[in-house]
C-alpha cells in the first residue's frame, strides 16, 4: 500500500481555488500509484474560524463531484479539510472519498481551546478507513491520549494527522506523534501547511514515522507537495507542487509543469496548450469558472450586428463554449472558432456532430499566431474572456495587431472582459480589467463603440464574476 500527506498552501476562503491545487496534487499522488491521499486541516477554506458559518458547506456539495470523479477513476483514497454543516452548528471536518463509495465524514471530536465559540464537536468514534487500518486524526485530537489509544485498539496500523501547526507549537505535535509511533507501533503521519492561515504561521514539516519512532522523511516549512510512504518497504518519496508559486500567466506563455522539479516554463505554445488542455480533461465543463449553458449575452450583440447568416464570423478562444452549437443550430454557416486547445474545440465537435463539418477549426496562439496569420478577413471577430489573461503591454499589442489586420471595413468586435470590479485572477492566471472606455482606447479611432453593457455572470459554483461586454463597429 503506498499513502501520502499533502503539504499545502491554502488560500483563505477561496474554496475553488484550493480545489483546483488540491485536485493537482491529488495527480502527483496517483502518478506514484498512491492508494491514499490526506490534507491538512480545513485545507479547502484555509483556518479562519471567524468565516465557518459563511464557509461551511454540505457533504454532497456538488463542487466536490471532481473528487469522487477521480477517486472512482484512479482508486485512491482522498481526505479533504473543511467545515461541514452538523446539525445546528458548523463542526471541522475531513471529508473522505472512496471508489465508487458514498462520501465520509470524520468530524474532529477534540477541539481546541477558543474553537468553541466557532465549531462544535463532532460525536463519531474514531473512523477507520482504507480497510479499516488507517486512523484519522484532526490536530489537537492528537495531543488526546484517549483518541490514538482508542485507534489502536480498533486495530489501526496507521495514524494519519491532519494539523494546522504553528512554527511555535510544530515541535510539540511532533514529540507526541513520536511517542504515539513508539507506544502503539504505528507508522504515523502528519499533513501540515505552510504560509500563514488564520493568525498562525504555519511550520510545514509534514512527517512520516515508522513503527519504532523514527523519523523517515520531513518536509521543509516552504515548499508544497505530497510525501508518498511505501509501506511494504518504507521508502519514501517527496514531489513537488509548484502550480500556486509559480504564478503563472499567458502573459509569459508558461506551463506550470506538476513534476518533481517543480515548474517548468517554456515559450513553446504546445506547452501552453497543455495547460488549457488539462483544464478541459480534468474537470467536467460545466464546473469550469467560465461555462455557461447558453452564451446570451454575445448571442444578444451578434445578432445586433445583423450580419448575414453566411458572413464569416471569427470566434477566438472559444475554448468548448456553447454559443458554437447556439449559432450552428440557428443556421450560421460561415463560422472559424479558434482555441489554443484542441481538447477544448473537440468538446464542441463532439457535441454539435456531423455539424462541425460546417466550422474552420483553427488551433493556435492568439499571441504567438501562425495558422491566424493565413486567416481571411472576417465580418466579425467575438471574443469572450480571452482578452483580459494578456496582462504583458507586448501581448495586448500582437492581439489587437492580428484584430486590425482581421477585420473588415464596416466589419464588427465584440470584446467580452472582466470589468473594473470583477476577478482579479482566473484559473489560478493573472487578468486585466477593462471598461469600455479602456477597450476603446485600445482599438482607437478607426473603431465606433455601439453598444456596452456590464453582466454579472454567476459560476457553476454560485460565485459572481462582473463582465463588460461591448461591441464596436469599423469604420475606416
């Protein structure tokens, strides 16, 4: 059996995106064939008690549908961190996924002096998984001597503890995890993180003990990973998480490769490419932040065009957008839908069938074009959510240069942005936003603004993200 402890850096209330770390993490763990994977405490919101009530959430809360998707496909094990709704109150917890399994609950039983006023105590025993021979522990529970003895004698052969620990009291929880190790002969665990949460600094040094106490391997107190045990001949492995340190950007055209060497940066847009290919593999589409059932807004400002059915329309980064199939159901027969991911544009031609005959697909770089540069010129070019991830001056200029040389005189753009008051990042990538004013400077004066709107668009997970949507008219 191999098991793994994640070393995390969580992001304070941002459930999404610490899914999105965790789920990259949860991939190295099964690239070493890990059977199972366990976070540290409330890793999903980060620990600040103060936010539980506004943070706590319900087993079946459909955001965590990925978790079970990838336990049930790959076989492991996962056990997350956060506050979970218990009965009239709100209760620390690690929800764990099981192949093909209803979801668990382990509620921390033992809380922490000041956690009263927060959270309440859970009244389960002391959950064995994995066969009944793992022992979960949430943090203070592991300074409770009748919490590790009454695992052992259930008969767990592991102890796995999920901790938020301070660079002040790391050392402490790390003597009694030693002492349970020697007592009990357990091999024992600890998954701790790193940076600040709540008003702790956290110490890292997530561990593994063998069975007499001794120390096989301990993280460092700055770099994130999964340190996976092979329990059947005690080696240990560490890899490195590198996808939030790296802050990586379309601006730089880089991949932030999951590997032991951390991150990788390229030019190469095949690199890039697989980064976005793995936004669409990974998760189901219609959980991606950006995915709506039907486009209505840009449906809306295509039609204001009143272009022909049959002028050609230029639709960039289209990723697997559903305003495709909208506008090939409603007869427009001259469409170029263009992505830097052919994962992405193969979710449309899977839906829309043998109508995909009927579309020019164009896989490149809307900063770094070759395929683009051979383009015809188009009536309209219709871009949603793409141009904000070019942060750099150099890309918003190659864009914008690609756009003059594309459309038509009298021809139209549609630039579809996070406003001045929506997301600052997306998928984890830097953004800029814009207002109409700030678009139309771009395209200067051989463009008319004809229309601009703001759109709050609501995410799959309930959040809000404010949009302009603006369309603009050619004129010389």
């Amino acid at each position: 059996m191999k098991i793994c402890v994640a070393q995390t850096k969580p992001i304070k209330g941002d459930i999404q995106k610490n899914i999105e770390n965790h789920i990259g993490m949860i991939k190295l763990a099964v690239s070493e064939e890990a059977d199972v994977i366990i976070f540290p405490e409330l890793s999903l919101t980060g620990y600040e008690p103060e936010l539980a009530q506004k943070l706590a959430v319900n087993k079946d809360d459909i955001r965590f549908d990925d978790f079970q998707k990838i336990s049930s496909v790959d076989q492991i094990i996962i056990g997350v961190g956060l506050p979970i709704k218990n009965g009239s109150g709100v209760s620390i917890s690690m929800l764990i996924f099981h192949p093909d399994k209803e979801r668990q609950i382990y509620f921390k039983q033992y809380l922490y002096s000041g956690e009263e006023e927060f959270f309440i105590s859970g009244n389960n025993l002391t959950n064995l998984i994995y066969g009944e021979s793992i022992a979960p522990a949430i943090c203070y529970e592991l300074s409770v001597p009748m919490h590790s003895e009454r695992a052992f004698k259930r008969g767990a052969a592991f102890y796995i503890a999920s901790v938020v620990e301070s660079v002040e009291g790391v050392d402490t929880s790390i003597e009694k995890l030693t002492m349970i190790a020697k007592k009990y002969s357990m091999t024992v665990f600890m998954s701790n993180c790193i940076g600040k949460t709540g008003v702790y600094n956290t110490a890292g040094k997530t561990s593994i003990w063998n069975k007499k106490g001794e120390l096989l391997k301990q993280l460092s107190d700055n770099e994130e990973g999964v340190l996976v045990l092979d329990t059947s001949s005690n080696k240990t492995i560490f890899k490195k998480y590198n996808m939030s340190s790296c802050n990586t950007s379309k601006k730089e055209t880089t991949s932030c490769s999951i590997t032991d060497n951390g991150c990788k940066t390229s030019d190469s847009k095949e690199h890039l490419g697989e980064y976005w290919c793995s936004m669409y593999t990974d998760v189901d589409v219609t959980k991606l932040g950006w995915y709506e059932e039907k486009s209505s807004p840009s449906l809306k400002l295509i039609k204001k065009t009143k272009l022909a059915k049959d002028a050609k329309q230029f639709h960039v980064g289209a990723g697997s957008t559903t305003l495709i199939d909208s506008l090939v159901e409603d007869t427009y027969t001259n469409l170029i839908v263009n992505d830097i991911s052919s994962c992405a544009l193969n979710k449309i031609k899977n839906r829309i069938g043998e109508k995909q005959e009927a579309v020019e697909w164009i896989v490149d770089d809307l900063v770094n074009p070759t395929a683009l540069e051979n383009m015809p010129k188009v009536d309209l070019w219709n871009d949603r959510a793409v141009l904000h991830f070019f942060t750099e001056e150099k890309d918003q200029e190659t864009y914008f240069k690609l756009l003059n040389a594309k459309v038509k005189k009298n021809g139209f753009v549609i630039l579809s942005v996070f406003n001045l008051e929506g997301a600052t990042k997306c998928s984890g990538l830097d953004v800029k936003r814009y207002n109409a004013i700030m678009l139309q400077e771009k395209l200067g004066e051989d463009y008319r603004l004809l229309e601009s709107f703001n759109h709050i668009y609501s995410m799959p997970n309930g959040e809000d993200r404010p949009y302009v949507y603006t369309l603009f008219q050619r004129i010389s």
